[in-house]
C-alpha cells in the first residue's frame, strides 16, 4: 500500500484544509491516530560556517544544511558589522516588529527606514541559490570569495578579510572567558 499522500488516501482527502493552512510554514506536524496537529516548533539554530563564491550575477548557494529552513525564501538585510544578514521568514517578522516598537526613541524611526529601505526578499531555488542584491553586496564589500557564519538567530554573509578583522580579538576574549567559567 505504501505511505499515504494527500492527493491518493481518501483519509487525507477528506481532511478539511490542507495541513499548511492549518499550521503554516514553520510548524511541526504530528500524527496522533488519524488526526493531525500542529506542535510548537523550537526556533532553528545556526551555527558554523560556509565558504562560498558569489558568481558574476550575484547568485550565492545556500549552504546544504541551511536549506530547509529557507524553502519559503529569506529576508536580505544590512548589518552594522558590514555584513549582510540571511533570516528566515519569522525571525524577519519578529525584528522587523522590534524596529517599529523603537520608532518612537531618538533615532528609530531612521534606523527602521534605513534597515527596511535595503532589506530583500529572496527566493531560494531548487539548487540553493538566490541572488544578493547589489546594493547589499557593494555596502558590504562582496565580491567572488565570501564566508556564511551562523549567527544563533539567522546567518551572516561576510567579506573573508572584514570578518577576520572583526571577530579576531572580541571572538578570542569571549571563548578565553568561557574556557575559565567552565
């Protein structure tokens, strides 16, 4: 009989909505019995690094083990570092939020337009790819050879050269103090 899909099982069939308009992108799905739910979903965790190369039209391929969190696209955006920031959908959503929460204190309302005026949607294609806009790649100097980091929340594409100048003395004292905590 093999495993049951929705187009072929009438159990599947006969289910009121489709299973994404019941828990949306993100969610888990959990069979219990012959009925379904959604359950909540631990945030994803990105960690590690990628070296990549960015081709003549911009196009970047997502690192294998980043991908699945990247089906329904992903927000570009600039970061203060110099960097250019990947998010997902949620994470986006949720920062985004966070901007027009600070629009009323002294200088957010120009950051949330400058951080919004240059943030993209991308679509990731079936072989990982989506092209870094312009814009993101000439603020943050990109250009052939480029680093993805994992950044807890979302990931981060970097120049090689900014990053190692960036991360070498605040990455080194923060590993050296969690070394003599533990």
């Amino acid at each position: 009989m093999g495993i049951p899909t929705p187009f072929f099982d009438a159990k599947w069939r006969d289910l009121p909505l489709w299973w994404r308009e019941v828990v949306g992108f993100g969610a888990t799905v959990v069979r219990s019995g012959a009925k379904w739910s959604a359950c909540e979903e631990a945030m994803s965790l990105f960690v590690g690094d990628a070296r990549h190369t960015l081709d003549a039209k911009g196009r970047l391929i997502m690192p294998a083990k980043y991908r699945p969190d990247f089906l329904a696209g992903a927000y570009l955006s600039p970061e203060l570092g110099g960097c250019v920031s990947i998010y997902t959908i949620e994470v986006f959503e949720q920062k985004a939020k966070s901007f027009v929460a600070k629009r009323e204190e002294e200088g957010g309302l120009e950051a949330s337009r400058y951080w919004a005026m240059l943030a993209a949607h991308v679509d990731v294609d079936r072989q990982g790819r989506f092209v870094v806009p312009p814009v993101l790649r000439t603020d943050s100097e990109l250009d052939g050879e480029v680093v993805i980091i994992g950044a807890i929340d979302h990931l981060e594409i970097w120049n090689p050269e900014r990053l190692r100048n960036r991360v070498e003395v605040p990455g080194a004292s923060i590993l050296k103090m969690d070394r003599h905590d533990a």
